[in-house]
C-alpha cells in the first residue's frame, strides 16, 4: 500500500523507538513553546504575568485536549485502515476529518473570541492578572484553525506510521517561536514591545507555519489531499466511529483541564499569589517529564491500530510490555531530577524565594507520581488503538473528580498547598490502579473498529 509504514513487521521494541522518538522531540518542542513564553514573560513582563499565563494553561489544554481527542479518532482509523490495506477508506476518513474538524475550529474561534474574559471571571482569577490573561487569550484564539489543522495532519501522518516528517516541520516552527518570542515580547528595532501579547502573536505565527508546511507536504508529496470539492463529502458513519474512539479521549483530556482550572481556583484562594505563580512554573515542568509517556503512548496506539487492521493481535502485548519498560527507565530518571534539583529547575523561571520553595515542593510531591502517570499512559495507549477509549475515560473522571478535586479541597485548609499537591499525586495512582486492572482483564482485546458493515460507500 502506498505511503505504508508498516509498524508490525520485525523488532517490536525497535519499531517503537524509532517512532516514539520523533513524536517525543516533536513533543519537546511543543513544550518550548509554552517554555519560552512562560520564560521571557516571567523575566522581562512580571510576576503577575505568570500568574495570568498559570491561569491560562487549563484552559489552553482543554482546547489542546478536544483537537487531540478527534484527531486521536482519525489516527486510529487511518491506522487500522492502513493495516487492511484499504486505501480508499483512508482517502475518506482524511477529507472527511478535515471538512468536520475545520468547521468545528471556526466555531470555536468565535464561542472563544466572545467569552473568554466570561471563562476567567469563572475560574476566580485575580485582578491583577485579569488584563495579562486577557492580552493572551484574545490572540491566541485567533490561531486556532492552524492548531486544528496541523495537529490533524500530524496525526494522519501517524496513522500511516510516519513520526518523522511532523517532527521536522514543529521544529522549523519551534525555532521560530524560540526566536519571535524575545522580539515581539521586549521589543526589537522596528518592532515595538508588546509584553503578554506578543508571545501570543509568536505562537500563532509560528503555528500557522508549521500548518502551512503540512498541508504543502500532504498535498505535493503523498497526493493525500483532493483539489476537488466533491470529495468532502460528509460520511455520518465515518464521523460516528472518530467521535466514538476520539471523543472520549477529548473528553478525558478535558476534564482533566477542567479538573485543573477547579484546582486553579482553589490555588487563587491563597492569600499569596506567590502560590498561583509557584503552580504556574512547576507545572509546566510537568509538561516536560510527561512527554516521554505521552510519546510512547502515540507509539502505542499506532502499533495497535496497525496490530488490529492486520489481524496479528497476539504482538500488541509485546507492545505493551516494551512501552512499559521504556516509560519506567525514562520516568525514573526524570523522578530523580525532579526530587534532587527542585530548586535550581524552578529558579531559572522565577528567582522570588517564596515562589521557589513553594514550586520545589510541589515537584518533590508530584514527581513521585511521574512513573505511575507514565505506565498509565502506555495502557491508554493499547486501549485507544484497540478502538475501546470509553474505560479511560471513565477511570479518569472517578479519579479526577471523586478523588483530585474533592481532596484538594480537603487537604487545603490543614496543609496549605502541599495539601493541592498531595492531591494531584493520589488521583495519578489511582487512575493506574483502574487502568491495569481493565487492561489485564483483556475485554479491550474484543474491540474491532474495522467491520465490513460499519464502511460507508
């Protein structure tokens, strides 16, 4: 089959590697992004911008986790598809993702425009941060029809098994993020200082780039995108099973965000802001010591998706366990950074004492919780490609919202933010507890998206 890459033939442990080390620079590099906003606004901008942008973040990753969860839902098709060798179903699913997820971007660029000061008054964000949180929200909704989209072709490109060329384009719009970062944020010759804002008009230009060279190399190189109308045509059936496969995982993704702006209102109620702006570092290093997982899990999934299509279901439990050992001996390493050198990685973002000690502790609280967060993601990982992304789902919300929110709440009042902290750690162990349980009960081995009578014509 034309533009195959074929995930099941030859060393399980290699295939996944070599796949799951472009999506994890790839990864990287993305982190960069949020990385150098976060870290010449807190520099050259002030403190009570951090405290905007931590506010900023859930919500950023609600808009980030419903693209991924319909793009999920077009990878694994592509992927199984692929594995069947069933090219005109590919050819489908692509333009019909891309007619239904570009109408889906439009919409949510305006419902955004519209109430986002509405979405932070919500969240009890402080007053001196409202405006800052404003400056960046407003831009940044503005890009969002080039996140839609590049994200949707990056996960084609998975779906057929090629991690590599979305890596090289990211990077090509990294580096240019890295570079417009200081200039329009500080201001540069001609250029004016524009502080908040211009590290959102840096990531909308460097986004529309990576966008850009995307659709170029879908459309000269691998032909996989039509110049005519007609072939985006809307397939009920098809969007049926995206959505049953992504939605799910769009709406874990999202809850999880929401969990984390109820947790960011919580964290506001704190007389220090001191404590909001400590959260709004550490967590992006937590950005940082999840990509590993969150690689392997993309690796996973394909493998799976291509397991399936092909029919060799026997080889995914060797994707299993290879993802595992590979996500503990990564996530052991950064655990053990995170415990050791909590303040020097806290300090290069921020150098207020009080944001420093506040900030190492959280990373000396939740870095414990880095392994189990990664094995759970390698089990999501098996059951996403598997077609069966409802268990996850279910198994998150029980955490996030049993667990997470009502403890945080709880454990607030005797013990300040390491109470927040705590909080966060118990609901990751959890969450594994429910996922292993449901992986080696196996009913996920009874998925099928594929089924001769589900094809539209």
């Amino acid at each position: 089959m034309k533009n195959k890459y074929d995930l099941t033939e030859g060393s399980v442990l290699m295939n996944l590697v070599k796949f799951s080390v472009p999506l994890l620079l790839g990864n990287l590099l993305q982190a960069f992004y949020s990385v150098a906003d976060t870290f010449w606004v807190g520099r050259f901008v002030g403190k009570d911008s951090l405290g905007a942008m931590a506010n900023i973040v859930p919500l950023v990753f609600i808009l980030v986790a419903l693209i991924m969860g319909f793009t999920m839902g077009t990878s694994v098709l592509v992927s199984q598809y692929t594995g069947a060798n069933n090219q005109d179903m590919v050819h489908k699913t692509i333009h019909n993702s891309i007619l239904v997820l570009g109408i889906s971007a439009i919409i949510m660029t305006i419902i955004g425009i519209i109430f986002s000061k509405d979405i932070l008054l919500l969240m009890n964000i402080k007053p001196e941060n409202m405006q800052y949180a404003l400056d960046y929200l407003n831009i940044y909704f503005y890009g969002l029809i080039f996140m839609f989209g590049y994200n949707l072709f990056s996960a084609i490109l998975r779906g057929l098994g090629d991690s590599k060329t979305p890596l090289i384009f990211l990077a090509i719009a990294s580096i240019l993020n890295i570079v417009l970062d200081p200039l329009f944020i500080v201001g540069w010759g001609i250029i004016p200082k524009m502080g908040i804002k211009g590290a959102s008009v840096a990531t909308l230009i460097s986004q529309a780039i990576s966008f850009i060279l995307s659709v170029i190399y879908l459309n000269r190189k691998l032909h996989l995108i039509s110049h005519k109308l007609s072939d985006y045509r809307y397939h009920k059936e098809l969007t049926i099973k995206m959505v049953k496969i992504g939605l799910p995982t769009g709406i874990k993704q999202s809850l999880v965000s929401l969990g984390m702006m109820v947790l960011v209102s919580i964290i506001n109620n704190f007389d220090s802001s001191d404590v909001i702006n400590a959260f709004g570092v550490a967590s992006r290093i937590d950005q940082f010591a999840h990509l590993p997982a969150q690689s392997l899990s993309l690796a996973v999934s394909a493998f799976t998706g291509q397991c399936f299509g092909a029919q060799k279901y026997d080889k995914v439990k060797d994707g299993y366990k290879w993802g595992v050992i590979l996500v503990v001996g990564i996530t052991s390493l950064i655990t053990l950074v995170a415990y050791i050198f909590p303040e020097v990685i806290i300090s290069l973002f921020n150098k207020d004492p009080e944001v420093i000690r506040i900030g190492s502790r959280y990373l000396r609280i939740v870095g414990f919780t880095y392994i189990p967060f990664g094995i759970m993601f390698i089990t999501n990982g098996i059951l996403r490609g598997a077609g069966d992304s409802v268990p996850p789902l279910i198994f998150t919300l029980a955490a996030l919202w049993v667990v997470r929110v009502p403890l945080a709440k709880i454990l607030a009042t005797p013990l300040g933010s390491d109470g927040v902290w705590l909080a966060i750690a118990i609901s990751y162990v959890i969450t594994l507890v429910f996922g292993q349980t449901y992986y080696f009960s196996g009913r996920w081995k009874k998925k099928r998206v594929i089924m001769s009578e589900l094809d539209p014509s």
